[in-house]
C-alpha cells in the first residue's frame, strides 16, 4: 500500500458520527442536521431541462478539456464576474471543467508539488477543508497550517510567515470565501499573496466555492481578479477553483472548473488525461446553462441573507453572533466549546452541527497560536428550508441558555 496513506487523518464527519454515536438522546423531537454543507435548495427548473434535452449525450465519452462550448461559457462568467476583459480568458489554455472542485483541489497538488524535496510544505488556512491537508499528506510533502483566528479577523496571516518557512512554501491554498469562517480575503491582501508566491516561489490554489453567496457590500473579490488588476495577464502562479455546487444548487452534478496560469494547467491537463476525471456531456450542457444566468443566482442569495438574517434575531440575545461576510456559514462561539456543545444539542434539542475542532489542528505544523483555533466553535450551515433553519435556530437558543459548564 502507499505509505503516505497512513498519513490521512478521520474526516470531520467521521469523528462527528463518533461522538453522536456515544451521546445519549434526551428528547422526541425530529431531528435536524445542519452541520453538511450540501444546499436544499432546488436547482433551477432550466438547469434540469437542459440536462434532460442533453441526455442523449450519455452514449457518447466525453474528453478531458470538456466541450469548448463549455469553456465559452465559463470563461465568459469569469470575464463578467471578476473584472478582466472579455478576451483575457482563454477557453483553450486558461480553463479546465473538472468534476466537482473537490476532486480538483485534492488532485491539483499532484501535479504542481515535488515530493524529491525533503523539506516541502503546503500551506494550508487552519481551521480549513481538510482536502487540502489530505493532498499534502498524498503528495509526499508536509501541511503548514496556519491559524485563523478573532485576532487575525478568521484570515490567515501568510505574509507573517517565517521567511525561511515561505522559502519551502509549494503550494499555498487559500479558502476565500472561507469555509468554516465565512471570512473574505480583500483584493490588496491577495495582491500582497501573489507579491510573496513571486518572492518566494509557490503556487497560489484560490478554493472560491462560496462566491456567489455574500451578504453585505461588494462581491468577494477574486485571485484572478487581484492578478488582472495588478497587470498579470498571464495569471502566473495563480490558480482558482469554482463551483456550481453553491452557486446553482447542483451539488449531485460534481460540476466546476478550474481556472488560472495556462503553463500550470497545461501540466495538470496532462495529469488529469490519465485519471479520467470528464464531465458527462449533459452535466457539461445543464453547466452552459447554469453558468450564463444570474437571475437563479441573485435569488438563492437572498434566501441564504434572509435565512442568516433571522438567524441572527433569535441566536444574538443568548450568543456572540459574528455575521460572516460570504459562504453560507456561522462559525458560532459557544459555551463549553464546540464538541460539548454540539454534544448539548444533539443529545437535548436533536439538532446537528459540526464542532469546529474537527476543522482545525493543532500541534507543531500549526502556526500563528497555542491549541486548536476551532475548538470554542461549532458549525453551523444554513442549507434547511426556512421553516427547518428556523426552529433549529430557536433550538440552539434554547441549548445555549440550558448548557452548564
């Protein structure tokens, strides 16, 4: 077997089925998970009628660089959403359609790191998608996680980096919009991130699956955004994964893309040749369709901003309650810490959330603080109806107001 395999930690889900698993249940209530990150709500009707009208497709191997049409409309979505003009995005050298940014961001680090180098990093936001971590570990080079906490404004501090650890630097993933935190990385601080992948010479993978879902002020900006603006038309080291998961409510199509450097995809096509990861013709022409609307977009933000909304009305008399800028997160401070609350909840109130522990480490490859930065949180996604996030908000009151330590 690879060794490296051994290297692989539990999955937060794993640990949480551990924990409930052992909770003694104290109630007749209809439980409500909201601790999965998968959206309920519908897909657009016109995204299911081009996928259905597509379904001859399914006789046909789709390739690898996916139907250019495809691309056409990718490329125009980055074009229109983040600011380059509409000629600076190359359907043929500047984008990849991939099956879920999932697979994409674990598979992307076999092809840029080099496991001959003893003392390689990837770096990694800590509390973070533990993909990242999974696609060191695989690669053969070792996660630097580095903390985001209050103090930092749930951003990682990269650039006060130990200039000898940045030299090691290979990689660096950054989640912005950040899941767990639901914080966003301004255009000038990911400006800053670029200045120091060129001093240093790292890749920069930009996971920017929660984009579209942002509350107050401005869209989240964007890496490639920050590049184009700063005069990098070639989007040298930087590289960014989206997906309509969130966006569009298609989580069951695994249907993204990834976008960026033309010299690093050309190498990863390359990889992905031989992994066989192609997109079915009739996800890639519902994705065409997903891709050139906004008007679904616009309406599923408002669902989530009125969902955080009210969440916010009920939790905030008997919880600190930070408002994320994006995502459709609260990473939600809680008496007791995350998996004793969470314990709380479920054994009580029969409401599921994640702990926040379990999306952080801690340890020696942990930078910026003592213990693990998600342990005093749990969280929290607001994907049920309105009706179900509702009562499991008021539930979660009702936890926090009966928890003793």
């Amino acid at each position: 077997m690879n060794p490296d395999l051994h290297r692989l930690q539990p999955y937060p889900f794993e640990k949480l089925a551990n924990l409930l698993g052992n909770t003694p249940v104290e109630h007749n209530l209809t439980p409500l998970n909201i601790s999965i990150g998968e959206p309920k709500h519908a897909t657009p009707a016109f995204v299911r009628e081009a996928m259905i009208d597509a379904l001859d497709g399914i006789a046909i191997y789709p390739t690898t660089r996916g139907e250019r049409a495809l691309r056409e409309a990718i490329s125009g979505w980055i074009c229109r959403r983040f600011g380059p003009d509409a000629s600076a995005i190359d359907p043929d050298r500047h984008v990849i359609p991939v099956n879920g940014t999932r697979e994409a961001l674990f598979s992307f680090a076999q092809a840029v790191c080099d496991r001959t180098v003893q003392d390689g990093v990837i770096l990694t936001p800590n509390p973070f998608y533990q993909i990242y971590e999974g696609a060191a570990f695989m690669s053969g080079v070792t996660p630097i996680h580095v903390n985001a906490t209050a103090q930092t404004g749930f951003r990682p501090r990269f650039q006060d980096l130990d200039p000898a650890i940045l030299d090691r630097a290979q990689l660096l993933y950054l989640c912005s919009p950040s899941n767990p935190t639901g914080a966003v990385h301004p255009l000038e601080e990911l400006q800053s991130l670029i200045e120091l992948a060129d001093r240093h010479d790292f890749v920069i993978a930009s996971d920017e699956c929660y984009s579209e879902i942002y509350y107050d002020g401005e869209p989240p900006a964007g890496l490639l955004q920050a590049a184009w603006a700063m005069g990098r038309t070639d989007f040298k080291r930087c590289v960014v994964f989206h997906s309509l998961s969130k966006r569009s409510n298609m989580p069951g199509a695994r249907s993204g893309f990834v976008a960026g450097d033309a010299e690093l995809l050309a190498r990863y096509f390359q990889l992905r040749t031989y992994t066989g990861c192609a997109q079915p013709p009739f996800i890639q022409h519902a994705a065409i369709a997903a891709w050139n609307d906004e008007t679904h977009v616009a309406d599923n933000r408002a669902l989530y901003r009125a969902k955080l909304d009210e969440s916010e009305a009920i939790l905030s008399p008997h919880l600190n309650v930070r408002r994320p800028e994006a995502s459709f997160y609260l990473w939600l401070e809680v008496p007791g810490g995350g998996e004793r609350f969470a314990q709380h909840l479920f054994g009580r109130y029969g409401v599921t959330v994640l702990p926040g522990g379990y999306l952080g480490r801690t340890g020696d490859n942990c930078l910026g603080g003592a213990g693990n930065p998600g342990d005093p949180y749990v969280r929290i996604a607001l994907v049920a109806t309105p009706e179900q996030n509702r009562e499991a908000m008021q539930r979660i009151a009702q936890a926090a107001q009966t928890f003793t330590l």
